[in-house]
C-alpha cells in the first residue's frame, strides 16, 4: 500500500511540473509514476509551450478515472494483507 502512495505522488509531481509548461498532465502523472527520474528529468528539461498550444486543464472524468485506478491499487493491496 505504501508503495502506491509513494508511486502517485511520485507521478504527481512530474504532472504538475509538466502541466505548469503546458502538457497534459494526465499523460505525465502515467509516464512519471512508471519512469519517475526520466521524467522528472524530462519535465524540468522541456520549455514552456506557447499559450495557443498549451494542454486544457485535466478534465473531472480524467482526474476521477486516474484517482479510482489510485484508489483501486490501494484497496488490492490491503486485501493482499488480509489474507
């Protein structure tokens, strides 16, 4: 369980940086929660995209799909425990 809290915060953090230069974060928060350092490193290296070409802000459904899968890696590794 600590494992996935620690991965999502991990994908958190290079979403956020990445959303700030202007790429979607959806994106980001996946490929920063598999790959952290190379796209910690990506992310801090990528310039800021133009106004006209910068990602919309996540959407409620994103945000909930990304929190349930979240949520759902959490809840299997509790019950892994129980048993």
């Amino acid at each position: 369980m600590a494992l996935a809290v620690v991965v999502a915060m991990l994908g958190w953090i290079v979403a956020m940086i990445a959303w700030k230069k202007g790429r979607a974060p959806v994106a980001w928060f996946v490929y920063g929660a598999i790959l952290f350092p190379i796209a910690l490193t990506h992310a801090l290296l990528l310039d800021p995209l133009p106004e006209e070409e910068r990602a919309a802000p996540p959407s409620k459904l994103a945000v909930a799909v990304v929190a349930l899968l979240i949520f759902g890696l959490l809840f299997a590794g509790s019950m892994t425990r129980m048993h």
